[in-house]
C-alpha cells in the first residue's frame, strides 16, 4: 500500500462540533458514529457518518493504530471478531479506531483501547501515514490518514467478544515473518504501521 510517513507529528485540532449525530426512526434512536474527513496534508475538511466514508471509493478520513508492548517488548495482537464490518476475523495491531469530531488521536485510542480490551494507559503518537485498501469480501474500503500510537502494559487483557475473538502476544520479528508468509491473515494496514513504529524506536 503506497503511503506517505511523517515521524514528528505536528499535532492539528480536529474540526470542532458534535462527535456523534441523532438519528430519530419511531421510538427509537440511533448513535451514528462520525468520522473526521481530511484532506491529503491531514488538515480536517469536515465529517462523514462512519459507514458512508468507507463506501467506496473511499474518503480519506482520521484514523488511528495503537500497539501495545509488555516487559519483554512483546506487542500485544488481536484478531477482530467475526461480526465486524470490515476485515472480518483477520490479525491485527492492539486496538484501532477513530478520533471522533473534537478528539485528539491519543484521546481517542485510550477510549478505544479500553472499548476493545479493558486496558487504560497513557499512549504516545509515534508518526503517522497514509494508506488505501478495499476489503474484498465486504466492499468497504479505508482510506486513512493513520496515527500510530505505543503504550506499555505489564497486565493482561479482558477482551470484549464483540470486537476481539482472540489475542495474543508475539514477537515483532515473528510477526513480520508470518504477515510475509501469510499475508491475508492480517490487516492491511499492519505491515505500513508496525514499519512506521520501528522507525520511531
């Protein structure tokens, strides 16, 4: 995936406004979760629901990779729960997600880290990049600006199944070796951001 690195980030305020929209439909109502749409320098253009900017062809919206090491330098994987949207069952870094309308990237992946796997600790941007690519099975694509982000936890997850199938801990080396042997095991956006925490260490 072709992609631009930066790895001192200059941090820029999001677009301010509400982060999530109501959706009224009879009695009930819905949280749509929004995105923050950006444009190729990452400066915010406006926001999308976060379904409609992954129709394709895609718009290029915020987003964010966390990775999280233990004592051994170990990072901590997941592989996403069969129910997800996108990239359904693959392997993947920590946790990923969306700074909604209004939140800074390590905000967001705090509030992310412990959605999907009960973990709370402070992280820190380690650069960023961009990338494109479309899910054959579903038709969604992303197209990111990607925020990397690293923390480091001596304890163990408690998953939340609905996001997380499985986890656990590897060695970097080993996982760049099974992401070359067995590339649709994993997300695609893994291979560009672990290539981008390594240059940062």
């Amino acid at each position: 995936m072709a992609g631009h690195r930066y790895f001192q980030v200059t941090a820029v305020d999001p677009i301010g406004g509400p982060s999530r929209q109501l959706l009224l439909s009879g009695n009930s109502i819905d949280l749509v979760e929004q995105v923050i749409l950006v444009d190729e320098s990452g400066a915010p253009t406006g926001s999308a629901e976060k379904m409609a900017a992954h129709q394709p062809p895609g718009q290029l919206h915020l987003a964010f990779s966390v990775f999280v090491f233990d004592g051994q330098g170990r990072v901590l994987l997941q592989q996403r729960a069969a129910q997800k949207h996108h990239f359904r069952s693959r392997w993947s870094n920590t946790c990923c997600g969306h700074p909604r309308p209004g939140e800074a990237a390590a905000e967001a992946g705090r509030r992310r880290l412990q959605e999907e796997m009960e973990i709370d600790l402070d992280l820190g941007v380690v650069g960023r990049f961009t990338y494109r690519a479309e899910d054959p099975e579903s038709g969604l694509v992303e197209h990111e600006i990607d925020d990397v982000l690293r923390g480091f936890y001596l304890g163990e997850p408690d998953p939340n199944p609905d996001e997380v199938s499985a986890w656990r801990w590897a060695e970097v080396e080993d996982v760049e070796t099974d992401l070359a042997d067995q590339p649709d095991e994993y997300t695609p956006w893994l291979l560009p951001a672990l290539r981008v925490l390594k240059s940062a260490i």
